[in-house]
C-alpha cells in the first residue's frame, strides 16, 4: 500500500524540476563563487540568477535576499542579528508565544545577554492581535517578531497590520514566512516588512537551504565570522546546488498560485467536513478562514493524538501531532497551549497538512479508517488497566 | 517503506519493549519468527540532556537509535513514546524519596509494574495490542486455582522474577517474556545469528537513570539541598566516625564507612529521625528473625489465610533463605527466618519463592529498634 503523506507542513517531497536544478548545480556548477576564474564565475553566475529568482518570487529587489541553512537560521539572524545590531536603541523585543521554537527560543537566549523579552499570547482563533502586540511594545522595543502563518494550526496572522504597529513606535518587524511561502501571496512591500525568513523544503526544495529578506537600511550582526559571502552577513562559502534548487522551489511555489492553493484547500475543507460530520466530539483549532489553504488541525476529544498518529502510521498514514519534534518524542503543542487550549484537549490534536501529490482518493481513505480508530480508541480510554 | 505495513488496526499484535539492549532485541526477533505481528516501542523516559545515561544500562534507557536499527534489520515498525512524566513521578522521584527516608528502593519494580505494565500497556492497547512483550528473563504458566504462575527464567544467572513480583494477575495475562525460556548465551547467539550489531552489547547492571557520577550525586542534585553529614554510632551508641549523608548508606554495607576498627564493621541502621548511621561486626548484623513487608503483592498465589512455607529472597540475587509468611491487615505481611538473617535495607522488595515460582513479594518496612 503506497504511503498517504500528510505531513506536508513538517517537510514536502522534493520535486522533480528542483531535483533537476538540484543536480546539475551539483554536478556541473561546482565551481567556488568567490573564485575569479572562468569556473567560479559560472557559479557566480548561478548563485546571483538564483537569488533574482527567489527575489522576485516575494517581490523583494535581489541585493535584499541573503541565503541561508534554512527557517531557523534566517530566523536567528534576524532575531538575534537584529537586536544585537540595536542593543544601543534599546534592549526590548517582542513575539508571539505561538512561535516556532527557533524564534521563541532564541528571544528567551536573548534574555541572557540581558534583552527583555514580551511574549504576546494569541487568542483563541490562534491569532495575534495587533492591539495587544501594540500594547506590549515600548519605547525600548527594538524588534517585533511574529509569524506569517503558525505551522501548526495554519492560521495567517494580521502581518500588515502587525508590522505597521511595529513601525508606529519605531521597531522593527521580523516575520517568519516558512509555512506561508508557496500557500499564499508572499510579498515583501505589501506586507511591508524588515525581515523575513523562508526555508527550501516546507516547499518541495532541498532541506539546508532558506533566505532571509532584509529591507535595505536594516542593521544585522552576523551569527557566524567568516569572509565576505553574503554581505559578510552569513559567510562561508555558498551552497550553490541548495541555493538554485530553493530558487527553483520558491519561483515554482509562487507561480502557480492561488490555483494549487484552491486544490489545497478543497482537499482540506472536504477532510474536515467529514471528521466534524462523522466524529462526535470533536474540535477545530485553528478556524477555517484566515488560514493557510493546506493546515488542518483537529483535536478527538478523550484520545490521545499520539495513539491516533501511530495508527493512521500502521495503516501508512503520515501526519502529526503538531510539530516534529527531534527526539520523535511527543509532547503537547505549546502553540494550543498559548491559544488557551486545555491540556487535555491539546493532547488529543491532530495536524493534518496537505501537499502537491495529495489526492482525494487519499482523503477518502483517511475518512474510511479515522472513525474506526477514534472508535477503538475511545472504548479503550474508558476501561482502566491494571484494576 | 522498509517496514511491513498492516492492512487493519484490529488484528491482535504484540507490542515490544524496546530498549535497543540485546535482550529486547532478541525477544522482538522470537516473537516475529513465531510469526507475531510485532509493534516495537521504545521508551523515552528522561530528558536526554538531563542525565549523563551509564552506557549500557538496564532495560530503560538504551539509545533509541540501536532500537530503530533492530526493528529495521528485523522489519517491524517502531516508535519512541514519552513516557518522561510517569517515570520523573513513580520512579525517579520514588527512588529520591525512599533513599531520603533512610531506605534502599529497587526503582526496577515501579518501572515494570507503572511504566511498562500500566502506562506502556495502555498505549499498546491503543495500537490494538492485546499482548505486551519484554526482554525480562522470567516466565509466565498456567498456575493452581486458575491464576498464572510467575516463575523464575531457566537461566538462573540472569532471573528477573524479582523485579516483576509486582505485577497483577491482569498484568500477567497481557505479558509475554519469549526470552523466560533461553539463557544469555542462546539470547547472544540468536543476536550474532540475525546480524544484530547489538549482540555483544555490554550487560546492564547499574541503575538507568544514574548517571556515572553514582546515585548520590544524582539524589543530592535532584532534591536540591546538600547531602547533610551526621554521626557514626557504634552497638553502645558512641560516636565513632561521620557519615557523608545518609543516603550513601544501605543497611549491610562494609566498604566507604571510613571508622577504623580491628574488624570490618557493617551498616546496620540508616536513620533519618537522628540523621545517624549505625555500625556494627559481622557477628553483630546476623540477628534479624522477623520482617515486616508491606505493599505486598500475591501473584501466583490468592491471598492466604494461613501461614505459608517461603524461600525468601531479600536482595536481588542473594542467595534465598527459608522462612515462613504470615499475611498481617492492611496488605502487610510478616516473614519469620528460620535462622536469623542480616538485615534487610527498608525499601528492598522481598520476593517470595516457592522453588522457580514466585509467590509473592513486597516492601521491607523499617525496623524499629531500641
């Protein structure tokens, strides 16, 4: 039985125009960028072709785009590089406590090089307010950073109007775009924000490659010392195959919305009709508007997620309890926590996440086994063991 | 896909505690060729950058990554499930607790009977599991009055009956130990014949989560103060040296004590009221007739209402002694040595045998003395 991948939001398969520009930046542009011969101009060449592509991809002039590992590099460079560059502005940053850790734990480091840190809780709808972000902005605040799309839930966040609270009192505004790039409209000037991050393989690119944006004017100090790569900003030597592949990835992604969006979310919304239909006791986190076309977030009350993520796995099933964690441990998801979900319903969340090769064939054969599993499951919970 | 996909969550399979040690390994792999459909799980039962792990250590904690390789070599899935706040609760801070009254705990019994016969059995349940499989060595029959008997595993170097004493009728009925029946060199062979990179994988000994800097250390950082010293006190209560703590004490321990006496002196009391040890000769330890054990536990036997005849096991593989049970209120039990015996530490199960079958076993309760 082929595997029903729904996990697109943790990472995407690679697709096969990026696997070819992949491999023959690989395999043909081997050559160093910094090098001044002939060789190293091709790849030159490539890298700087690459980085019109994915510039223009966000609406963003190409000198704006630096690459990157990946999401949560660009996200440390911003955050970090960014309020260490102002540390003479002020020593004040805020985020949402919905954000992915590699922001959320790199403004709670920042806190031990003596930077204060506001954490703005979402609301039940799973967005940030920008009153509230507004509120928790002082004089001091030298950085904002809250997400474009939350990578669990899928909910879009008022970026627009976040940046320009941001703007309003003299900070800057960092957005984290991973999961939103390729879903919807990425686009730096109507959004208006300093910074951005992007990451190549939530967008069928390669894993170890991502951008960031970084409007002109804006001050970064760089994570890492090295030669000149990158304005100096990240160097060391370019990954060029990763950088073309994202390139591609990214051009790809952008050009053919909103058609595969709506493919996206027809799929999606068809997914959750049904479990709200078929399934008793259930709940939505994370509403249907607002919300990236391919997330979906459901908890089954008085389940454990982790039981019902290990027997859609057996039956070749893929998705998630929120997001991957390392170990491939699981623990509840801080971002239901920070919508004021309770514990116990947190505990019984799903993510389903949809993707370019998903079908509705495969919908429908989730929908053949979920209700059984939750069922089963939910008999179980109600008899005690070892009594 | 490496691994076997199956087509309906409701046939019965078997779920397999899997440390990533050869004996888990091995029981995986006899299950499997008995042609059981096999779902193996590994447990994460502690922050990994929380504890500096012993290597090789008991059936706990392995490295993941071994037990991801022996399901992939063996071709069955795997999953690591947290299990980090049961553990922290009934097992780590249990372990704390007890050494900090004075006692010596075996934190391998609540790990069976909690973490992996509870917690771990009810997540097995959720995958449709009507069967639990561990790598213990000890074996589950048919016993007398309808109930399975516990006995001890064939190999009698490696027995683990001790520390599944604990365990329910309802439990057993849900266990399986394919490796009760093999001895440590056939469970070695079976690993070297399947190509498992774990075959000659150090044997666990210490407990898991303890880190090399021994117990100890590992009490005095978790409960957060420092380890308080406090006097040594000879049979006539005269102060004979200091202790470091108490909780580097256990009743019957000679090595450490640092008192020097013409003859070896032994622990014979651990007691937090006075924050004293107690230390007594060779001679002077051997006077324990009667314990009291509580929490105790009849698993091949219903509860009697007489007197039963015991071969009690007072230690981990210390040699049995006979002695005679007697059930007391309140789930106690009183055990009477047919020769005086070394005292047992409070805290240490006792098991109580009846030839390979394990009758029951529970906690000794301390002695009062004076």
């Amino acid at each position: 039985m082929d595997n029903i991948y729904l996990d697109n939001a943790a990472t995407t398969p690679v697709r096969p125009e990026v696997q070819e520009a992949f491999s023959e930046a690989l395999g043909r542009t081997y050559g160093n960028p910094s090098s001044i011969h002939t060789v190293g101009q091709e790849a030159k060449k490539l890298l700087e072709e690459s980085r019109e592509r994915a510039a223009g991809a966000i609406g963003s002039p190409p000198g704006n785009i630096i690459f990157t590992s990946g999401g949560t590099e660009s996200d440390n460079l911003a955050v970090a590089g960014c309020a260490r560059a102002y540390k003479d502005k002020g020593n004040h940053i805020v985020c949402s406590g919905i954000e992915h850790h590699a922001v959320l734990n790199c403004c709670k480091a920042l806190q031990a090089e003596g930077f204060e840190l506001t954490v703005v809780p979402a609301n039940t709808d799973c967005i940030v307010e920008p009153e509230r972000v507004a509120e928790a902005i002082r004089p001091e605040t030298v950085l904002v950073s809250v997400m474009y799309a939350n990578n669990e839930t899928g909910t879009l966040q008022p970026v627009r109007e976040l940046c320009a609270a941001a703007h309003e009192a003299g900070a800057l505004f960092h957005t984290d775009a991973v999961q939103a790039a390729g879903k919807v409209e990425v686009n730096v000037e109507k959004l208006g924000v300093d910074l951005m991050s992007l990451s190549g393989h939530k967008i069928y690119g390669p894993k170890g490659v991502g951008a960031l944006y970084i409007r002109s004017g804006t001050k970064l100090l760089p994570l890492v010392y090295g030669g000149h790569h990158e304005k100096s900003i990240r160097p060391g030597t370019e990954n060029v195959p990763g950088i073309a592949a994202f390139a591609t990835a990214l051009e790809l992604a952008a050009a053919e919305l909103p058609g595969s969006a709506n493919r996206l979310r027809g799929l999606k919304e068809t997914l959750a009709a049904a479990i709200l239909e078929n399934i008793p006791a259930v709940q939505r986190n994370g509403g249907a508007e607002n919300s990236l076309p391919n997330v979906l977030n459901v908890s089954f009350e008085g389940v454990d997620g982790e039981s019902i993520l290990l027997n859609l796995d057996l039956l070749g099933i893929s998705v998630s309890t929120g997001s991957a964690c390392t170990s491939g441990a699981i623990e509840p998801s801080h971002v239901l926590l920070a919508m004021g979900v309770p514990p116990r319903i947190a505990q019984s969340s799903i993510r389903f996440s949809f993707g370019r090769e998903n079908t509705e064939g495969q919908v429908a054969r989730v929908l053949e086994v979920l209700p059984d599993i939750i069922r089963r499951l939910r008999d179980l919970s109600v008899k005690k063991i070892g009594e | 896909m490496t691994n076997e996909k199956r087509t309906s969550t409701v046939k019965p399979v078997t779920v397999v505690a899997i440390s990533g040690g050869v004996d888990s390994s091995v029981a995986a792999a006899v299950l499997k060729e008995q042609g059981r459909d096999v779902i193996g799980i590994g447990l994460q039962l502690v922050d990994p950058e929380d504890v500096c792990v012993t290597p090789g250590s008991c059936c706990g904690i392995e490295s993941m990554e071994d037990a991801r390789r022996v399901a992939e070599k063996l071709g069955f899935p795997f999953y690591v499930l947290n299990f980090k706040d049961v553990f922290r609760t009934f097992v780590t801070d249990y372990f704390i607790d007890s050494y900090l009254r004075g006692e010596t705990p075996n934190p391998c019994v609540p790990c069976n009977d909690v973490i992996k016969f509870a917690e771990l059995l009810r997540s097995a349940r959720g995958l449709g599991a009507t069967c639990l499989a561990t790598g213990h060595y000890a074996r589950i029959e048919p016993g007398s009055g309808g109930r399975l008997a516990l006995k001890k595993g064939i190999d009698g170097n490696k027995d683990q009956s001790y520390f599944l004493y604990s365990l329910t009728q309802e439990q057993l009925a849900a266990a399986s130990f394919p490796l009760g029946g093999m001895t440590k060199p056939q469970t070695r062979a079976v690993a070297r014949d399947l190509g498992l990179k774990v075959h000659d994988k150090q044997e666990s000994q210490d407990i898991c989560f303890v880190g090399v800097e021994g117990y100890a250390a590992f009490i005095e950082q978790r409960c957060g103060h420092a380890l308080e010293p406090g006097p040594i006190l000879d049979d006539s209560g005269a102060v004979v040296g200091e202790h470091k703590g108490l909780v580097n004490y256990t009743i019957g321990q000679r090595r450490g004590l640092g008192v020097s006496f013409p003859e070896p002196m032994y622990v014979v009391d651990v007691d937090p009221g006075s924050n004293s040890i107690a230390v007594t000769t060779a001679q002077g330890l051997k006077r324990q007739n009667r314990l009291v054990l509580d929490r105790v536990n009849y698993v091949s036997i219903a509860p009697p209402s007489a007197p039963v005849r015991v071969s009690a096991m007072t230690r981990y593989r210390k040699a049995e002694v006979p002695a005679t049970m007697s059930p007391l209120e309140g789930g106690a039990a009183s055990l009477e040595f047919d020769d005086p015996q070394e005292p047992t530490a409070p805290g240490q199960s006792v098991v109580l045998y009846d030839g390979d079958t394990v009758l029951a076993g529970g906690i000794a309760v301390r002695e009062f003395r004076g």
